[in-house]
C-alpha cells in the first residue's frame, strides 16, 4: 500500500510575463511529507539541495499559526524569511 503521507507531484510553470517564452518555461515540485507542505522549482533549491531536489518553501503550522518558511538564498543555511499568514484568515476579510 502506497504512503499516503508523502507524496510528490510535479506542475509546469508558465511564465506569467514574456509571452515568447518556452512552454513551460519550468516545472514545479510539490511535496506533502505528511506534516507540511513543500514547494520546490527543478534547478532551484536550499543550501543542502543536490542536483534538483532542493525544496525553496514550506507552508507549516508553527505554535498552532500558519506560516510560509522560504529560503530565497541557496547560500544560507537558514531561512530567508518566515512570514505569519494569520492575517490571511477569511474571517478577518472585511
């Protein structure tokens, strides 16, 4: 039986400007390890990334808030930037 708590599934990426690019003009990882979910880009990835496994973003549950986690720098070994998307919540839509 296949583990349903991880899972990977790839997504063309297509450029959102330049009309004349390839198509796609990349592709898109993303990953379910069971507890949160991770974005990946093929040849884009985080400090510990070989070839093109690397994962560039995690969408998590943190102290019961939801957070974006985002390594924007292949070079650092911690995240870039950790954004809090409480204020996200539909409730607060007014």
């Amino acid at each position: 039986m296949p583990d349903r708590r991880h899972t990977v599934h790839e997504f063309p990426i297509e450029d959102q400007v330049d009309e004349d690019a390839p198509h796609p003009a990349g592709t898109a990882v993303v990953e379910h390890d069971g507890g949160s979910i991770w974005l990946g880009a093929v040849g884009y990835g985080d400090f510990h990334a070989q070839a093109d496994e690397g994962r560039i973003a995690r969408l998590e549950r943190a102290a019961g808030r939801l957070r974006l986690v985002i390594w924007a720098d292949r070079g650092r070994e911690t995240p870039t930037h950790v954004i809090d998307l409480e204020g996200a919540k539909l409730p607060r839509r007014r």
